[in-house]
C-alpha cells in the first residue's frame, strides 16, 4: 500500500479530476485533466486510515493502479502518490458531508 506523506489544501475551485468508467466495467476510475499527470487514468484499491506518531492526525494508505499514461509520465513516485493521495481525501470528504459515507472506528464494525 502507498502512504500519503503531504496535504495540499483541500479547497479547490476547480477540479483537477473527472470520474471515468468503460461501459463494462463494474468500477469507476479517475482521469487527471490538469497539471504534470494529465491525462492518466487510475483507480483505487484498498483504502485505510492509520494513526501518525505522536499526533492526533490519520494518515491515509491506499493502493492504486494505473491503467492508463499516454504521456508516458512516470507516476512512482511520491509526489504522484501525494497528488492522488490528496484527490482521496477531497473524495472521502464530498462523501461524508453530503452524508453518502459513514466513518465508523474499529470497535464500532466488531460490536
């Protein structure tokens, strides 16, 4: 899994991200319009939460694959793994503010 070590600010006025998805597919991805990784189409894996050291903060780890990169830009890197991180967290953001997501802690899934 890949750990997202910076955050941007989380306030954009305009996306740099549309949702993707083939007509066969059962999942969604995401095409990057803007900036160095334009045109790149992902999508994520494994999404978790784990507590940073000695802070009250989370920090996010994710998988993700590329499925496409017509640019041939090269995406391992950390800062690629920063940027996708940071659409993550703007993502799960959208989803619990407009309530289509619930945030549950660890002992709250085992009761």
């Amino acid at each position: 899994m890949s750990t997202q070590e910076k955050n941007s600010p989380t306030e954009q006025k305009t996306k740099r991200y549309v949702f993707a998805q083939r007509p066969d597919d059962d999942y969604t991805c995401i095409k990057l319009v803007e900036g160095d990784y334009k045109d790149i189409i992902f999508k994520y894996g494994n999404v978790g939460f784990k507590p940073v050291e000695n802070d009250e903060k989370m920090s996010v780890i994710f998988d993700y694959n590329v499925l496409k990169n017509p640019n041939d830009v090269d995406y391992d890197t950390q800062e690629f793994i920063d940027y996708i991180g940071d659409i993550l967290i703007e993502l799960v953001e959208e989803q619990l503010a407009t309530g289509k997501m619930d945030f549950l802690k660890f002992e709250d899934v085992n009761e």
